[in-house]
C-alpha cells in the first residue's frame, strides 16, 4: 500500500510540475501576433535558410580514433 501512495505522490507532482511550467511560460512568453502577409513570407522562408546554412557550414574536421 506504500508504493501505491508513493506512484501516487509521483505521479501528482509530475502532474503539478508541468501545470505550473506551462502556467509560467504563458505569462512570460505571450503568444505573438502576426500579420496574415507576413505568415505568407515564412512559408518561403526555412526553405532559404536551409539552403544559406548548408553552403556557409564550416567543415569539422573529425578525429580519426580507429589506431
């Protein structure tokens, strides 16, 4: 009966861990407007970006650990 209690305990702080985060996160980050035109401009753009990421990427060089 004191592992039930226990799960139970867990599960129900869990519970009020993520309430209470998500409660914070609302207040501190309000949802954004955005203009219809600029949702239009965004469709567009991770395309672009992907593209620009790829060809300015510096080269790692990697270890060779095979001895």
């Amino acid at each position: 009966m004191n592992i039930l209690k226990i799960v139970v305990a867990l599960i129900c702080a869990y519970g009020l861990f993520v309430s209470v985060s998500y409660l914070l996160m609302r207040l501190l980050f309000p949802k954004i407007q955005i203009e219809e035109d600029e949702e239009a401009d965004k469709k567009l753009r991770p395309a672009r970006t992907r593209a620009l990421r790829r060809m300015n990427r510096p080269l790692k060089r990697q270890k060779n650990l095979a001895y």
